[in-house]
C-alpha cells in the first residue's frame, strides 16, 4: 500500500490524474470532530513532512502523519 505523501505526490505531478479532484480528511485538534477536510486546489506544498494548505486566513503546516482518508473523484483511495 501506497503512503499517503506518495499518492499525493501522484496526483499531484502525473498528467492523467487532475489535483482539484483531490480531497483529504485530517485530524485538526479543536475543529468539529477533531476532523477537517481539504481540497487539493487548496494544497500549496507536499513536503518531505508535511503538506502545506492555504485558507482564507492563514496557511497551516498539516503532518502526514495526521491524514485519515484521502479522495479522489469521490472515492475513497486511501485511509488509515
């Protein structure tokens, strides 16, 4: 099974998929259900540790360690 910055990393730089169909679920300590989700559109940087998201009031630093599920299209293609 694939890591989950390895098929970020996929979807991200192989032609045949396309990043704005990317959706992942993270744990966010202090949201609702200590869970948020973010769409790849959203995704500035995949680091060698974590992955980089802009909102409209700031960028956070989300470590891999802390994705659950990732999506594409719709579909689950990856979670812990």
């Amino acid at each position: 099974m694939r890591k989950s910055h390895e098929l970020l990393l996929k979807f991200r730089f192989d032609p045949r998929y396309s990043f704005s169909q990317v959706q992942v679920w993270y744990v966010d300590r202090g949201a609702t259900g200590d869970h948020s989700c973010v769409d790849g559109v959203h995704i500035m940087t995949l680091d060698a540790y974590y992955m980089e998201i802009g909102t409209e009031s700031e960028t956070k630093r989300i470590p891999y360690h802390r994705i659950r599920k990732i999506l594409y299209a719709g579909k689950v293609v990856w979670e812990r």
